[in-house]
C-alpha cells in the first residue's frame, strides 16, 4: 500500500473565524465528499483517494475547522453542528449540485444529518466504521471516553497541557486499536496513520482545542440523533455502510443497528481495522463505485 499522486484544486473557503482547506479532485459528479474524524485529518484518505478517481470520479476531501491545514481560530467554538455547516460550505462554494458524503468515526454524524437536512444535495451517503446514534454494540476508544467524560475536564485539560502525558495516553490508544491487524496492517499504520495523528496535535496551532470540544459533546450528540431515528427512516437515499471486522470500538454490530433503522441500506463488512480506508483502499473504493 503506497499513496499515488494526483492532481488537485486547492480551495480555502472563508467560516467567518478562519477558512477551511479544501482539495477538489476532478471526475464524474456526483462527487464524493470525504470526512475524517476526531483525531484525524484528510490524509486519512490519500490511500483511497487514486482508486476513486480511476473509477472516474470527482473527489473531495477537506479538514474540518480546528484540524489539519484548516484554520485553528483561537477561542473558536467547536460542535458537530459547527462541522455539518463546514461540509455546507464547501457544496455552496464549489457549485455542487449532488454529493455523497462520505463519513469516517466521528465524521457520521455530518453525512447522516447532511442527508436529512439537504436531501436535494445528496445522491447516497457513504459511512465507514462510523457512529451516529446509540448502538447496543457501541464501545468508544478509552481516549475518547476520557476525553468525553466532562467531569474529568480538569484532568483532561492538564494532559493536554503535557505533550509526555498526551502521548502516552495516545500511544496507550494506538496500541489497543492494532491489537487485531495484521502484521502488514500494523507496520503500515505506524509507518502512515500514526505520524497524520501525531501531527495534529503537534503543529502549532493545535488541533488540541478542536479535539477536546468535540469529544466532550460526544454523549449528547449521540442523544440527539438517537431523537432523530424517524427523520433517518424517512430518508429514500442509499446508504452504504462499509465496515472494517475487527475494529475493537465501532464494530460491526453498530452497522447492523443502522441498517434496521433505514429505508435504503447496502451493509459490507471487510478484513480491515477502524481505518479501513487505509488498510485495504482497493477493496473499500470498489464497493464504494459499485452502482454508484
């Protein structure tokens, strides 16, 4: 597994505290638009990104405001619906008439919420060992629960303040997240996804704040769109939940959940860790082109 080049736009589209940066992949509409989720940023998809435009395509990736190359405002206030408005601003900039959203981990909410708010932008939805609502299966990373714990916001402030404190914990993290790979997978994921990681919280400005609000919001999101299971059953849009089987948190129990809840499911489960999308791109871009 190796990146392969590809020309690109690059767009910075103006969210009145700062802009957000956006790579716009030239293909076939309907685009699809990639999200990634708390700890990431759009790198996450650098692997997939060639497979989808060789299945002639029109690829958009983007980092949320507060990650990766986007701007990291100071005293920026940051929420899921802070993210869902992000992914608005980028189809109204771009002249985008349809999409598919496409949402990694905390990124679900965005695409689900998106398809019911803008059903006229959105052709199918796309989600990729993500969460939405609350799911009997549901296991979040211990780093999340932590962080998403609001009682436990002075220790969680303080470990954030401490770089040897903040990567142990993230080491401690990494560690439980590849206990199931392979032995290819595992190297692969310290030789790629860990640095993407790392570095968002390491460059300065931080995506340190962007992290610690959205993960303390985390409990409550999952509270509202857990109200908003009949505006999900209502939606007439296909939705494709691609799965890896061994992600020890967003399991594959929780795609099942959703497939009962909507009208239009497509459910596959693949040889892969949470990062799927990394693991095996080949077999993640194929199904994602399949009737699509």
């Amino acid at each position: 597994m190796k990146t392969i080049n590809a020309n690109f736009k690059e767009h910075r589209i103006d969210r009145g505290l700062g802009s957000i940066y956006v790579r716009d992949y030239a293909g076939k509409d309907p685009a699809y638009v990639l999200m990634h989720g708390y700890p990431d940023n759009l790198h996450i998809y650098d692997d997939l990104v060639p497979h989808l435009i060789a299945g002639g395509r029109r690829v958009i990736v983007f980092d949320f405001l507060g990650f990766g190359a986007s701007d990291k405002p100071a005293g920026a206030k940051y929420s899921f619906e802070q993210q869902l408005d992000d992914l608005h601003a980028v189809v109204k900039a771009l002249k985008l008439d349809k999409i598919v959203p496409v949402g990694h981990d905390s990124s679900g909410p965005a695409a689900i919420n998106y398809a019911i708010e803008y059903p006229q932008h959105v052709d199918s939805v796309c989600l990729l060992n993500a969460f939405y609502m609350e799911s009997p299966t549901a296991k979040y990373p211990e780093f999340i629960e932590l962080f998403a714990t609001t009682s436990l916001k002075a220790l969680t402030q303080a470990i954030l303040r401490s770089p040897e404190q903040f990567a142990w914990v993230l080491n401690f993290q990494r560690s439980l997240f590849q206990e199931h790979l392979t032995e290819e997978q595992k190297e692969y994921y310290s030789k790629f996804l860990g640095p993407i990681i790392d570095a968002n919280f390491r460059q300065q400005p931080s995506s340190g704040p962007a992290f610690a609000q959205m993960t303390s919001q985390h409990f409550d999101e999952l509270a509202r769109n857990t109200k908003r299971i009949n505006k999900m059953w209502q939606l007439h849009i296909p939705v494709k939940l691609i799965w890896g089987e061994t992600d020890p948190y967003l399991n594959y129990g929780i795609a099942r959940h959703l497939a009962t809840l909507l009208k239009k499911p497509e459910l596959h489960v693949l040889p892969a860790g949470h990062w799927l999308q990394v693991d095996i791109p080949d077999q993640v871009a194929a199904i994602m082109l399949e009737h699509n």
